[in-house]
C-alpha cells in the first residue's frame, strides 16, 4: 500500500534527483587531480526522511594520497545536517504541513530561525543570486514562507521545484 502512495512517490522522486545530482559529479571526475571518483556512500538517515532511502550518495578520489571526498547537492540531505533539506525549509513556517512540531524541539526552531535569517538576508551571497529568480518587487522576508509562496506551495507539485531552487545555492 505505500508503494503507490502520494508520500512514497514524492520519496522516490527527491531520491532519482540525488541520483542525478550523484552522477553527474562523478562524471566530471576529482576536481584536485582528474583521476576518476568512485561511490562511497554511507549510510545516514535524516529525520523526517522515508525509511527507504537512508542512503547519503557520496564520492571519493580513486587516487592514492589524494582520496578526496566530495558530497554531491541533495534534496534529501542537507549538508551535515541531521534534518532533510525539505524539512529545514517547511518546519519554520508550515509545521504542521510535516507532521513535526511535537518532535521538533524548541532549540531546534530556534537554531533554524536563526539560520534563515542569515540566508535570506538581503545582503546574503543566496539572496544576491535568488533575487534573479524572484518576481520583481519579492518581499524579503526571514522565513522562507513568501519563497515557499512563489512555487505556490502547498500546491503537491511545488515542493520538487521550490526543493531544486534552494539546493542550488543554500
Ligand atoms: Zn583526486
């Protein structure tokens, strides 16, 4: 039954765009010494992320004495994070959208509060290049609620999109 639900379509899809994201990394070999990268993923599993999927994609230089490691951008995971990226920008503004806010401590909110309002300040690099893709006259808020607005979220389909826009530059 969950198979087919909306919930593990939307998993399996944020899971095919990290995939994507994985390759063409690798494809493009170690940016230290152009030898070729190979798979090193661990296992990870970020809270409010579907059981199926606890795979963080990961690569590794194949040189000896280089062995780079390189995180390829992820709409699942956020960084280090323990929290998935779509779950850092919904939980501010829209808690109860998740499912989360008995979970989420209140340090937790705090501490993301905190960083939006670093990103999204004006002055921010992810502003100064989100103001391109913005509609003219966007009001800089520090939640991400009025960018969640402009892909139209709650609307099912805007998540994937509004989810690609912030794991660009975030
Ligand atoms: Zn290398």
């Amino acid at each position: 039954m969950k198979q087919t639900s909306p919930d593990s379509i939307f998993f399996e899809s944020l899971y095919q765009i990290d995939y994507d994201l994985f390759l063409q990394l690798k494809t493009k070999g170690c940016p230290l010494c152009h030898a070729p990268l190979d798979t090193a993923n661990y296992n990870r599993k970020p809270r409010g992320l579907d059981e199926k999927h606890p795979l963080r994609l990961s690569l590794c230089c194949r040189r000896e004495g280089c062995r780079k490691r390189l995180l390829p951008a992820s709409l699942r995971f956020f960084g280090q994070k323990v929290y998935s990226l779509w779950v850092l920008v919904l939980a501010i503004d829209f808690p109860e959208q998740l499912g989360l806010s008995k979970e989420i401590l209140r340090q937790t909110l705090t501490r993301w509060r905190f960083f939006w309002q670093e990103r999204l300040a004006e002055t921010s690099p992810f502003m100064k290049w989100a103001r391109s893709f913005l509609p003219p006259g966007y009001c800089v808020t520090k939640t991400p609620k009025n960018i969640a607005r402009v892909f139209q979220f709650p609307a099912r389909d805007s998540l994937i999109p509004m989810l690609k826009f912030f794991t660009q530059r975030l």
